[in-house]
C-alpha cells in the first residue's frame, strides 16, 4: 500500500476511535455524537485511550516520513506530538488534578444550552 493511502487509513481509523473517548471535541468540530456526550472518566476508558494512543504511534512509526507530501508530512507531526502529550498526559496520573478546568465538558454544556460559540473561558 503506498504510503500516502496508508497514512489516510491510519489516520481515519485513528480519529474514527479518538472521538469516541472525546465526544466533546467530536461536537465542537461539528461531528455527531451519539450516546455519551461527556469525554471518558472511568479509569479502563482512559486505559483504553491509552492503549489506542499506543498504536497509532506504533503505525506512525511504520511509515515513511519523507515519502508522504507536505501536507501529510505537516499532519503526521501534528498527530504524532498530539498522541505523545495526551500519552504522557495519561501516564502521569490524573490530568482532573492538574488542569481542573480542562476538565469541565464545556463544549458540551454550550451544546446543551444553545450557545455553541461560548467562549471557554467564560465559565472560569
């Protein structure tokens, strides 16, 4: 499979699961959600982001880098150093404790309120 469609492949996989585990972010990017409305908090639902951040890095890592276009070379950073911060977000302990109000499902109550373009720092 040439890498270009590989990358695409991983990458659709890859956001088709992570919004699962973040259906607040789903809504803001205008994606519908259906079910849960507020991103996990159960400790095998983070374990499981987790697992999942593990392997898109692992299918990053199998392709190359210098044979995807620059546009794909610009995405694959992003997403690699995206997965990588939330991965270690993850691994060292609770992120509620650190970033409390990163916490709040403000997406969420915006969309239950009517008020999708609130800012989020109007609550705090």
């Amino acid at each position: 499979m040439p890498e270009t469609a590989e990358f695409d492949a991983l990458t659709a996989e890859f956001y088709d699961g992570w919004l699962h585990y973040h259906p607040d972010l789903a809504l803001l990017a205008g994606v519908p959600v259906a079910g849960r409305l507020l991103p996990v908090q159960e400790v095998e639902d983070l374990v499981g982001l987790k697992g999942w951040l593990e392997e898109l890095l692992l299918g990053l890592d199998e392709i190359d880098f210098h044979a995807l276009d620059a546009d794909r070379q610009l995405d694959w950073e992003l997403l690699a150093g995206a997965a990588r911060v939330e991965h270690r977000e993850l691994s060292h302990g609770d992120w509620r404790r650190r970033d409390p109000l990163s916490y709040l499902p403000l997406a969420t109550l915006a969309w239950l309120t009517g008020t999708p373009g609130a800012p989020h720092g109007a609550l705090a």
